[in-house]
C-alpha cells in the first residue's frame, strides 16, 4: 500500500479519484483549501472508503504547509488537481490563473524536490490543443493554447518537460482530460457547482430539476451532422482509474508519459441533451443561442496510446453518464 498526496482530492476529480486509489489498495492523504469542494466530501467519501480519508486544509501556495506534510508522510506519488478551471474566468483574472495554476505547481514541485519525491500525476486538458487540425487528436498534434486557463495547464506540461529532462529522478503522468462528466455509482460524490454552471451536463442537470428555465445551445450551425458543438465525454469513474492506472505506470517503471483521457467518441449537444431527458425520464426545453466566443467545433480524443500503455479503455456510455449524474442531482437534492 503507497501512501499518495492528492492536491485539490476533496474536488470533483479528485474524489472519485480518490475512492479510485483506495479501492486499488492505496492510501490517499487530501490537500484541499476547499474553494472549489463541499465541505461534506471527506464525510461522503468516509462512506466510499470504510474511514474518513486524512485532509489537510490548506493551499498548494503554502510552502510551509507543504514542508510539514511531506516530512510527517512518506508520498510515494502526488496527484496534483488543485487548480483553477474555469475558461472564461479566466479571460478576466488571466494573473491569478497563472499565480494558482503556475505557482501552485512551482511551489507543489520544490516541495517534492525537497522530500524527494519525484513522481507526480498532472491534471492537463484538451484545451492545450486550441482549434485542432486532426480529429481525433493525437497527444503528438500541435499544441496551442485560446485562453488563459489552456495556457496556464500548456505551461505547466512544458515546466514539467523541461524538469523530467533536467534530473532522470523525476517522472511525471501528463493526464489531459477530455470533458469528464458523470457522478460515482452510488450518488454519493459528484460534481458540485457552487454557482450557474458553465460547462454543459451540470447545466442541463439544473434543467432537469427545474432551477433553470431552459438549455441555451450555443450554436447549431456548426460544420457537424446536427449543426451543434461535439465533445468528447468521459465519465468521471472512467477518468478516476485511469489515474490510477497512470500512477501504477510511474510506481512500476519509473517511466513518464502524456496521455489523452477520452473515449474516442464525440457527441452533440443536442444528443446528450435526449440521453439526460432519457435519464430524467422527460423531454427537456432548448433555445438556440449564439455561438459563444472561444469555443471550437468538435474536440475528441484519439485514446489509442492510453489502451496501449495502460490498457485503459473508457467503459462507460453516454446513458450511463447521464445516469449516474441525475442519481447523484437527485441524492444531493434529498439531503
Ligand atoms: C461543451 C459543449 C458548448 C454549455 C470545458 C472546460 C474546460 C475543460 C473541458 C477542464 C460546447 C456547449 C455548453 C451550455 C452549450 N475542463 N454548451 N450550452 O467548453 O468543451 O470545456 O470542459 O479542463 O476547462 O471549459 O465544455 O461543457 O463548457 O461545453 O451549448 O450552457 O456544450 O458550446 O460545445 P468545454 P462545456
């Protein structure tokens, strides 16, 4: 059993990644400051795990925080989740995106380097291939970066490049995620918006329990068969072992890699719009809005190199996306 650091593991990644790791024997010690995380996660997840999981409150901006822990545990691998995510955010406060996004992983890194610990999982994103030229993308397209959040996770993937080359000692699991969506089986943990949400399934799960009038599909005249945006979803319990697959890799070979996490499938709006109605059992209301600024057409990973490096495959479909996450929206609700 390795005992793992999981900045940000009270997060919505995070803690399914975190019932992920304990379930595959390890132990996960969170590092979370809680402004992106219900404070209930460590209480729902002590129901997933048998026993709440050790939490520290605090930042990954904090070195002195970050030195008492490493010299009180012995980390044999960090996953790193703790960082700011929101696109257009970002546009307005692209300095405290790069102060989080950047400093937090310096801080995170010379922290390591001090206990020497030298195996990290970092959370990257599709979102550092701009407007991509090849569909599906490989890990090997052209990198590029359309806000200050693409290129704060482009960054970060490159400082960790040039550290991996710098000291052989260092080993890194560049993970970029495609659009996770979904919620654990049991409904227990999921994703928790604390305001209107931007990204689209936490928006359509508004839709569905009525706290929104409408889904507002920002454009169908798209060059794609229904004229709506594609993506490529993942359900959130697929993504969570593949980390954990990824961080077994870095454990067994020492051995860095940069991997896509996605299912390889891209869907419509509109086509998850029918498959949350399926879930919720009703049909649910649209309007057709404007484009918004920044969005690209079509994202979808071409997973080919995670199947053959960890053998991982997503297994989950759209339905059982939709599913788990309307479970978990009518859970939550309940309490
Ligand atoms: C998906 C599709 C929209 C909302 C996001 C984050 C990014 C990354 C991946 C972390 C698009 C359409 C959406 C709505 C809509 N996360 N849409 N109406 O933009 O692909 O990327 O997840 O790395 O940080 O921005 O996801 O869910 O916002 O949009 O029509 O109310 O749904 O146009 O086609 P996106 P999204």
């Amino acid at each position: 059993m390795a005992t793992i650091l999981l900045t940000g593991g009270a997060g919505y990644i995070g803690s399914h990644t975190c019932v992920a790791l304990a379930q595959a024997g390890h132990r996960p010690v969170i590092l979370d400051d809680f402004s992106n995380a219900a404070e209930d996660v460590p209480d729902r997840l002590a129901h997933l795990l048998g026993s709440t999981p050790e939490v520290w409150r605090g930042s990954v901006l904090d070195a002195e925080l970050l030195a008492r822990l490493f010299a009180t545990h012995d980390i044999a691998v960090v996953m790193h989740f703790a960082a700011l995510k929101a696109v257009g955010v970002s546009m307005q406060r692209p300095l405290d995106y790069a102060r989080t996004n950047l400093g937090g992983l310096m801080t995170l890194l010379e922290a390591m380097r001090t206990a020497s610990v030298h195996r990290l999982v970092y959370s990257s994103s599709a979102m550092v291939y701009g407007l991509p030229e090849t569909i599906p993308i490989p890990e090997d397209a052209p990198t590029g970066f359309a806000n200050p959040y693409g290129y704060t996770k482009l960054a970060g993937e490159q400082l960790l490049e040039q550290l991996a080359a710098s000291d052989p000692r260092w080993a890194f699991g560049i993970l970029r995620y495609f659009n996770p969506v979904g919620a654990h089986a049991s409904g227990l943990i999921g994703e928790d918006p604390a305001d209107i949400p931007n990204n689209l399934m936490p928006y359509i799960a508004r839709v569905a329990t009525g706290e929104l009038p409408h889904l507002q599909v920002f454009g169908d005249d798209y060059p794609t068969p229904d004229g709506t945006g594609i993506r490529d979803y993942i359900h959130v319990e697929d993504l969570a072992e593949g980390h954990v697959l990824s961080l077994q890799s870095l454990m067994r070979t020492g051995q860095g890699h940069l991997l896509n996490l996605g299912t390889g499938q891209g869907r419509s709006v509109l086509e998850v719009l029918a498959a949350y109605g399926r879930a919720c059992g009703r049909t649910l209301p649209h309007v057709i809005a404007p484009r918004r600024p920044g969005d690209v057409p079509i994202l979808c990973a071409d997973p080919t190199r995670a199947a053959e490096l960890l053998g991982f495959r997503a297994r989950r479909s759209l339905d059982d996306m939709c599913a788990s996450s309307w479970r978990w929206i009518t859970r939550r609700q309940g309490d």
